[in-house]
C-alpha cells in the first residue's frame, strides 16, 4: 500500500487497491455499492454455517461495506414511526379542516352574530288580590322575571352544583366536564350525565328547538360562545334561571317557586332550592307534586354536590335532609285560578297591548275566597252525592260591584269550565225580585193582595211547589213563600216584556223571553249577573257593573289603567228599593231561607229552584255584602229534590257567617220604612189552617200569626200529603 504526506505534515485520505493493480486517478471506482446505500446488505450470500461469507481471513471484500443487523431493524422501525406521525398529522389536519368546515356551515344557518339578539321573554301577569298578595300567574311562562341578587345565595349554586360545577371556569363549552361525563356514562348503566353547560343549555332555550342531533350541539355550541363573550357569568345565570322550564307550565325560578311551594323564589329554603335544582333535569319525572319519593332522592344528590363544593354548610344540608321540601297542597286545583281566568278574559279591555311583565291588582279577599270555596267543597263532598249534585258556583260582592270571592267549580283541577261567569241556567224564583218590582214601580207595595189560585195562560196552567194555595195573600208574604201563581199573576199585569226590561235595567245582559214563563225564571242566566243585578237591592237602587280589576301596573310601577267611577246610575227609586228589601227580608224571616238566618243582621234575598229540580239557587245579602249560590249538574241531570232552600242556603250561611264576623251590622237601604210590624204571637196550632196545626202539632213552636187570608176551594182539611210537602218547603227543602 503506498502513503503519501502532504505539505503540511498531515495524512491525505488514501484509497486501498487490489494487489497487483497500480492505483491512479482513472481507476479509482468512487461510486456507492448496493451495500452503501440505505436498506443495502440485505442481499449478502450467507455460507452453510448461517454466516456471512467473507473475504480471506474474515476481511470484507473490496469495495464493500456491510451493516449490522441491528443497526437495519433500528432504521426500519424509524421510519414507520415517522410515516404512522406523518398520517396522524395530515389525518388530523383534514379532520381539523372538515371540523371547521361543519362549523362554518352550521354557523352559517344561524343569524349573523352581529344580529344576534336574546329573545323578549313573553311577558307575565301577575294577579295580585286586595292585600297584594299573589293571587295567581297568567302569561305563556307563569311567573315573573327575577333578578339573580333578588334570590339567596343557595338557590342559584344548587343549579351550578348539579348542572355545571365549572360554570366559572370554562367559556361556554367545557371539554373537561364532557370527558367526565362519557367516563361516568360508559361506567353506569345508561346516560347518567349530561356534558351540556348552563350556557349550552341557556342557548338552546333561547334559540333552537328541542330537537336532539349532532347539528343542533353544534349549533348550540356556538351560541354558547357568543353568550360567554357577550355576557358576564351571573347575567348568563340570571337569564338561565328566568327561562329554563320546571313542569307544569312554569318557565323560569319566580314560576316554579310559586308552583310547587306557594311562594315567591326569594323565599325558598336550602330544601326547596335543591329540589328545585334537580327538577331541571326531568321536569315531568321529578315534579314533586306527582313523584315526591323521586324528587327528593333528585334534591338530596344536589345537597350532597353543594357541600361537596362549598356551596352549602354541612350542618345546613343535614337539616335540609333531615326534613326534605314538600309540595304546598292546594285546596280543590286552586280556586283563585278561576278569578284568574276571569282576569284575563277582561283584561284586554284595559290593556290592549304590552310587552313587558304587568301586575294587575284585583277586588279579591283571599280570605273569603278561602272561605267560600270551603264552604261549597265541604257540602259538596257532604251531601252532594245524596241529592245528586255534582258542581257548584259562588259569587260574592260588594254593593258597587266589586268580586270579593268568586268560585267557579268544585275543582278547578279537574274542570277549568267557570260557571260562575259563563255557565247560564234557569234561574227559577229567584227572578221573581224582577217581576215584584216592576210591580212596585207601577203602584204596588209589599202590603198590595193578590189571589194566590189556580192560573192558566193558553195551554199552559203554572202550580205552586207545595200544589196548594193560600187564597188572598200580601206581595210581602207571596214573595217570602215563593208563590208561583202571585208572580205569574203580576208578570201577566205588567206584561212580560215589562218584566224583561226591568231585569236588564239592574244588569242581565243575556237573553230573555219575554212569555209568561218568564216570571218563574225559565230564561238562562249566569251566577255573576244574577248576583250583579241584586246589588242594585242592597245599595239602595244603583245599578252596578261587576268588576274585579281595580288598576293595572308595570312592574316598575308606571301606572297602565285605574279604575274610575263606574256603574248603571240610579235604577231603582230609593222608595221602591226600600220595598224590595222589606218584602226580600221576610224570606229569612218566615220564608224558604229561614235557616239561612244569622242574627243581629238585617238580611234579604231569595231561593229559586228550576224545574225538575235541575238548578238550586240562592242569592242573598247584607247591606254590604251580596253572596249568590248556584249548584247542579253540568249535564242537566235533575237533582235529587235539591232546591235553593237547602244545600245553596246552607252553603251561604257557612260563606256569610266568616264574611260578616267581627263587622257592624249594616242595615238594609229603606227597608225600616216598610218593614212589617210586629204582630201578635200565637202558637203555631192557633195561626190557621191545616198546615199551622202539623207544625203545632210537631214542634210546639210559637210564630207570628200570619194575616188573615181567604180559603180557596182547593185548600184542603187535615194533614194530607200535599201539607206534608208545604212543610217540607218552610223548613227549606223546597222553593
């Protein structure tokens, strides 16, 4: 091998040859063998042995260079990890492209961001009774707009406990809590949490449709970003919390607060806040007033999250635990609701138009109202079923008009159907009041003598309850015994087109034959103007338009409607009104509502059964206080002989006795003047007749004797049937 130094001392780069050749510059073969270049060497020849055939002695032969073998495995595997990286980024790239691709054009269904706006939540109607207390919510999201420092603390954190613990860490779409939840899904039989924020959810309830799909989440999630950057964290909570829904039509806390509890959010215990918190998720499974068992296992998992996160006190949720929300009973479906659905059918003729919450305050005492529905419920449920009386109706007002209580059913959560204001029925006798005054309006008073006899009109031949007649009898005495043939006589006097004229000029608006029936109450009418038109009696002659609304408001007070002065004016002389309520007094006095009496008050009205006995009605009054009762079949089905002078005077009494406890008596308008005098007393035996010696007989009581009166062919000697049925009508079983 030659060597050669170059100038400056240091070894050149030389080049082995074969023996025997002489190397120069031209011979030099510089090219790369297949054992140089990458992956080379795979094709050496092994021997027999299993190892690579070499040169002499073991050398590698001339221009050949040959790898390890583990230095070519080491490369191969480099290379794959570099390609696996390679198509993991480029896939990632494109799934990035297409992601965003899916993005943009879901994006694009949505309004542009610059138009985005959060939707007006549907005003709500508050209707507050007389005291301001909350009546009831009307609207599409049943109670009010809350502000979020309106509500105690725990409320709001049970929501973000429950629903989205990192509310205030993420910005809308939180990967962690969606990772937590597929883990707890994919280890629990199935879905047991939601990856869905407060701010996922809020944008669904303001903008898309409960749909459930993958374009939707989308869409959801990008609403929730734009919620995030538009608003801070308490506005987005404040917001959630006024519109997501909890059942039974109640959108927002305020709502549901009221709905399940009876009172406003403000006032919720840690108890009923986590209740509330857990109903969001099943609103229809969890309703504690129909799953309670459910609702409360729901809000004891909520308790457990708020301490777990600070929200509440551990000696807090113990007591909350310890006694579990329950929901507030309400008594027959909640008979304030009727009121309501009055309030609302009139409300358009005070405000037409609004946009924002109102409240509307209203003539209703809630104790009365409470009050009047115990009092139909209770009798109902007591004797209902035993004279074949299914609902009920009870209107009370003031003189001048103004609804005090008003029950519309037996069950508003069973019947929505108000028959107070809108179911019309025959009044039977107590329409005769109309007739009497027209009467009196042409020269009759309450001493003036009719013939109580047989009548007949055309085909047509009217009877007495009782079938019996009294002979001679006085307008005073023919009214309080309610006496068919007296009324008909003098709706036949004055003409029934009189009659017609003088109902309508106290108030009835619906329609009216004017035939000879109409005397006897055989046109339909309603409860709510059969009780209007009775306060002209009790005030004195002013006609009065029943009201309930007295002003309407925003909820920032900016004043909408007041009521004025309203009403019919003068409809009755004061002279014939004074009449009226002389003649409508004997009623209680010897009459068909003798037990409806209550003493130290000077009271008037007047029974009325229809026929067949398929309306029972009473409408009676004090000198501040008109109460009507009406009770029957919504069907028509007869009664089994309920008559107003039973189960509707009973009911009044009950109604009346709270409503005038504890108040001065006020007297009746002009009745004094022609109140009937006292007379002398007798027993009962000696006041004449058949009748009077059965109720001697019976009871041994002592009565005013009755005026002396003319006996008709027809009155009957001794106790027969027809006497038992009269007695049965003054002791209230009949007209």
């Amino acid at each position: 091998m030659a060597r050669g130094r170059g100038r400056t001392g240091r070894d050149e780069p030389n080049f082995d040859v074969p023996e025997g050749r002489v190397a120069s510059p031209g011979s030099l073969d510089l090219r790369l063998s297949r054992d140089d270049r990458a992956g080379g060497g795979v094709a050496a020849k092994r021997g027999t042995d299993g190892q690579a055939q070499r040169g002499r002695g073991g050398a590698v032969p001339p221009g050949r260079r040959s790898a390890p073998a583990p230095r070519k495995a080491t490369k191969r595997r480099g290379s794959f990890l570099a390609r696996l990286t390679y198509a993991c980024v480029v896939l990632g790239l494109w799934a990035v492209i297409g992601l965003a691709g899916l993005v943009a054009y879901h994006a694009s269904q949505l309004p542009p961001i610059d138009q985005l706006a959060v939707p007006k939540r549907p005003p709500n109607i508050a209707i507050l009774a007389s005291d301001g207390s909350l009546l009831a919510n009307r609207g599409e999201t049943g109670g009010r707009v809350v502000g979020i420092k309106e509500l105690p603390p725990y409320l709001p954190r049970a929501f973000v406990a429950i629903e989205d613990r990192r509310f205030y860490s993420h910005l809308g779409v939180d990967p962690v809590g969606i990772a937590r939840a597929v883990a707890q899904n994919l280890t629990r039989r199935g879905v047991a949490q939601g990856g869905s924020t407060l701010t996922q959810q809020l944008a669904k309830n303001l903008f898309l449709t409960p749909e459930r799909s993958a374009s939707r989440k989308i869409q959801e999630a990008i609403l929730a970003l734009w919620l995030e950057h538009k608003y801070s964290k308490d506005e987005i909570l404040e917001l959630y919390l006024n519109r997501v829904y909890f059942g039974a039509g109640a959108y927002g806390v305020e709502a549901a607060a009221q709905r399940y509890f009876g009172k406003p959010a403000k006032s919720v215990s840690l108890a009923e806040a986590a209740m509330l918190g857990g109903l969001v998720q099943a609103p229809s499974r969890l309703a504690p007033n129909r799953n309670l068992p459910a609702a409360q296992a729901r809000a004891a998992q909520v308790l457990a999250a708020m301490q777990d996160l600070g929200f509440a006190k551990p000696q807090d949720v113990k007591v909350a635990l310890a006694q579990p929300a329950r929901p507030a009973s309400s008594r027959g479906g909640g008979s304030a609701n009727y009121v309501a659905d009055l309030v609302m059918d009139v409300l358009d003729d005070y405000v037409p138009k609004f946009d924002t919450d109102i409240v509307v305050q209203t003539t209703v005492d809630t104790g009365l109202q409470a009050a009047a529905e115990k009092a139909l419920v209770d009798e109902l449920n007591a004797k209902g079923g035993r004279y074949n009386v299914g609902q009920g109706a009870l209107v009370s007002m003031r003189p001048d008009g103004a609804i005090r209580a008003l029950i519309g059913g037996r069950d508003y959560a069973q019947s929505q159907f108000n028959r107070a204001t809108t179911a019309k029925r025959q009044p039977g006798s107590s329409f005769k009041p109309f007739v009497y005054l027209a009467a009196v309006e042409r020269g009759a008073t309450p001493d003036t003598v009719r013939e109580d006899a047989p009548i007949r009109i055309g085909n047509w031949q009217p009877e007495n309850y009782s079938h019996q007649y009294e002979g001679a009898v006085t307008l005073r005495n023919a009214l309080a015994l309610s006496l068919n043939t007296v009324a008909v006589r003098l709706g036949q006097e004055v003409g029934p087109k009189a009659v017609v004229q003088t109902a309508q000029r106290l108030g009835i608006t619906s329609p009216l034959q004017a035939n000879g029936s109409i005397a006897l109450g055989t046109s339909e009418v309603t409860p709510l103007e059969m009780v209007g038109a009775y306060g002209a009696f009790a005030n004195g002659g002013t006609g009065v338009i029943p009201y309930v609304v007295t002003s309407v408001k925003s909820t920032d007070g900016k004043p909408l409607y007041k009521r004025g002065e309203g009403g019919l004016g003068r409809v009755i002389e004061p002279n014939a009104a004074g009449m009226m309520n002389a003649m409508m007094h004997e009623t209680f006095v010897i009459g068909t509502a003798k037990k409806g009496d209550i003493p130290g008050w000077d009271l008037a009205g007047k029974t009325g059964t229809s026929q067949d006995f398929r309306d029972a009605w009473f409408i009676g009054y004090s000198g501040n206080l008109v109460t009507g009762v009406w009770l029957g079949n919504d069907d028509g089905e007869p009664t089994k002989k309920a008559s107003g002078g039973n189960l509707p005077v009973e009911i009044w009494k009950t109604y009346m006795m709270v409503a005038l406890k504890g108040q001065p008596p006020v007297p009746l308008p002009g009745m004094n003047r022609w109140r009937k005098g006292p007379e002398p007393t007798a027993t009962v035996a000696a006041a004449g007749g058949p009748v009077g010696g059965i109720l001697g007989t019976i009871l041994g009581e002592t009565q005013p004797a009755p005026p002396p009166r003319q006996q008709t062919s027809q009155r009957q000697r001794g106790p027969s049937q027809d006497d038992r049925n009269f007695l049965e009508k003054l002791f209230g079983l009949g007209e």
